[in-house]
C-alpha cells in the first residue's frame, strides 16, 4: 500500500510540473487557446517535441468537438476533422477572415521571422504590336489563306508586310509597392491588361517590348515570374466536367508549396528553442499546408470559404453543353485558382465583372487583409468600382491611351486633378 502510494504520489507531481513545462516567463509567448491547457494536453505537446524534425512537422494535436485533444497525422486529416479545423478558424469569412491572418501572423512574429515582400517596378515600358486593320483582322477562312501567303511572300521579302504599327504601352515607369492594395483603372483598350500581363510575366512573346521590370531589384531573366507571380485573368477558362473543388485541387497541385515549408521548419526550430507553444489550430493549419499530402485539401476548403464557394464545392462549374455553376461563381472561381498557390505577388485582371457589389467588396476585403498582413503585393484592375471598394485600396493608377496620368495615394487624386485644373463636381 505505501509503495502504490507513493507511485501515485509521483505521477501527480508529474503530471503538476508539467503544466509548469512551457514557462510565459511574462514575455507573452502563449496564445489565447493554451492558457487552459490542461496537463494531459502538455504531456502530449512535450512527446511531440522530442521527435525528429520531419516526423515533429507531421504531428499535431487537433480538438475534438467533445473537448478532446487528440495527436494526429496532418497528412492524414479525414474531411470531418478539415472541416471542423476550417470552422473553427474562419467560421464566418467577413468576420472571421481578418482574426486568422492576425493569428498567423503573431506566431510568426513572436520567433522574429520576417516574411518575405516583392517590391515590383517596371521602368520605360513600352509595347507594341504589328497587326492587320479593318476587314483583314476578321477572322475569316480567307483572311487566314491570304495571311499566310502574305507571311510567306514577307519572309522572303518579296512582298512588304501591310501589318500597321499599334503602340500599347508608351514609355510608362513605376512601382508597385508590398503591403499595400494598388487599384489600376482606365477605360477600355487603355493597355491595363498588357500592363498586368507584362509585370506578372506573362506577356505574348509576338509583342514588341522594351524596358525593365524588376522584382526587388533583380531582373525578370534572373528567377522564374511565374514562380512569384501570379496573374488572375478577366476570362473564365475552366474545364466543364470538373467540380469546383476538384477545380481548385488541380490548380493547387500544379502550383505546389513554394517556402512554405522552409518557413515552417525555421519556425519550429525557433519554437522549440524559445520553450513557446503554439495555437494548436493554427499549428495544425501551417503543418498542412505545407505537407504535400494534405496541403490541397485544406487550401481548398479554406480558399472555399473565404470566396463563399462552400455551398458549390461538389457542383459541376459546366460549360455551353452542360450545366453548372453561375458565372458570378465561375469569376470567383477563376479567382481561387490563383490564390490557393503560394505566390505572393498578385495581378489581377477585373476580377468585379458579373459580380455583385456586396460580393466584390467581400473578395476585396479578404485580399486587403492578406496584403496588410501577411506581406503580400496586389495590383488590381477593377472596372467602376463601387466607392465602398474604391475605399479599399491604399493607392491608385490611373492608365489612359498607353500613358500613366497618375500614380499615388489615394487620398491625394482629388487634389491633383485640382491643381492640373479638372476639379470633381459636388454632388
């Protein structure tokens, strides 16, 4: 009887120290969610610790709704448990989006990690292009033959090209800047979608194109844009027998994980050194998303919620032959495409158009709070924004007929119409 005593004895003084193992030390390294842990949850957390780093980054401990903490494989995650995780993170997107991305944040921030920034700057920009005018630009089955003969005639210089000569972009310069949301407007064929084409990489190599753009300095030629950038057209180009969420799978596989996980290795290191615990949920969320097992699944159903295409992710997105989603879903859709990559640089072609104006400001918003405060880089072009969004934006560019009439804050436009003699009128 001593002895068994004893032996209870023992494990509770066990099991009270280490609820005393991660130590605040008033340096507030704890968050909200594990000032209550109890000590079976601690024991747990400090198993965990002791593994090997690969193994350490596959493990998490994931609440139940019951209550429970439970280790698991973030590789492994059934869709029960994705769902619950998503729920709790971002239960509703307007309210909640803006909470998660501080939470991330504040983990990163309490290791001294410094997430990346893209600076992007294009100097003298200018584009053109050599194309037929009037009749010759139908695309006709005429047009094609004499075309091609024409090309032929040209090649050999027999024949001088009736091409004519359209400028684009004409010697226009300047920066667009991290941690900012920079709005891009103009009337039509102003050259706003060359523009986003040309600092996202993407441009059609039939241009003519002479300038610079660099990213923090280093030339296009230096790294691949692609890899960086991402570029969201105005077009909806989607493969009708796929579902929404077989849609966003796909797109997140193509684009992989970038740093993500380079980003999470240094900062578990720093964690474990520093004694500091993480938020569990947030802890399962950066694991998964950079676990090549796991990470498209919960990109999709986060980028899902986020983008209000939860309630469509098993619908067919459809085409002219078969029926599907509608075409405001298929904008949000085209969308999602490129936010479930890694890039960090965003240029995006009128992402409004077919979109109701409550549901471009919430698609906005959610970007805005991902630029302010994770580091990211948008530059988006919108076509009459309504002032609600307008207000989003930190700064503004103006495009007309190839040239830049103004760039800068958005609080000083007004002001500098007035002094160039265009003052609004009140109303």
């Amino acid at each position: 009887m001593e002895i068994s005593c004893d032996i209870q004895k023992a494990g509770h003084s066990f099991r009270r120290s280490g609820s005393s193992f991660w130590i605040d030390n008033g340096s507030g390294v704890f968050s909200t969610s594990s000032h209550g842990e109890d000590d079976e949850e601690a024991l747990k957390w400090a198993a965990l610790q002791r593994l090997p780093t690969f193994q350490r980054l596959k493990k998490g401990l994931l609440a139940t709704p019951q209550g429970e903490t439970n280790e698991v494989d973030v590789s492994n995650l059934e869709v029960k448990e994705r769902k619950n995780l998503i729920e709790r993170l971002v239960g509703v997107a307007e309210e909640d989006h803006e909470n998660f991305l501080l939470r991330l944040k504040n983990r990163i921030d309490r290791v001294g990690i410094n997430l990346p920034k893209i600076e992007v700057r294009f100097q003298h920009l200018k584009i053109a292009a050599e194309a037929y005018a009037g009749s010759r630009a139908l695309p006709s089955v005429f047009n094609y033959c004499v075309n091609l003969v024409e090309g032929l005639l040209n090649s050999v210089h027999i024949l001088p090209s009736k091409k004519k000569h359209l400028s684009i972009l004409k010697d226009v310069s300047g920066i667009i800047r991290p941690c900012r949301m920079t709005l891009l407007l103009g009337p039509p064929s102003s050259g706003k979608t060359t523009l986003l084409l040309a600092l996202a990489g993407e441009l059609d190599r039939d241009l003519q194109f002479s300038g610079r753009v660099t990213y923090n300095g280093h030339g296009m030629h230096e790294f691949v844009p692609q890899r960086t950038a991402a570029y969201i057209s105005q077009h909806d180009v989607h493969m009708g027998e796929l579902t929404v969420g077989e849609t966003l799978n796909f797109s997140a596989r193509c684009q992989g994980v970038g740093d993500r996980y380079e980003i999470l290795v240094e900062l578990s290191r720093r964690e474990k050194e520093a004694n500091i615990k993480p938020d569990a949920d947030i802890d399962i969320y950066m694991k998964a998303v950079a676990s090549e097992g796991q990470r498209v699944q919960v990109v999709t159903d986060y980028t899902l919620k986020i983008l209000g295409l939860d309630g469509c992710a098993d619908t067919l997105v459809g085409d002219n032959l078969i029926r599907g989603i509608s075409g405001g879903q298929k904008k949000r859709l085209t969308t999602g495409e490129m936010l479930v990559g890694p890039a960090k640089a965003l240029f995006m072609d009128e992402i409004s158009t077919g979109l109701d104006s409550s549901t471009t400001y919430q698609i906005v918003n959610s970007i805005k709070q991902y630029v302010h405060i994770l580091n990211g880089t948008a530059f988006i072009s919108l076509l009459q924004p309504a002032p609600e969004t307008y207000e989003l934006f930190d700064d503004i560019v103006l495009l007309s007929d190839g040239h830049i009439v103004y760039q800068g804050p958005r609080e000083n436009v007004l002001e500098f119409f007035e002094s160039m003699g265009f003052r609004c009128p009140e109303r």
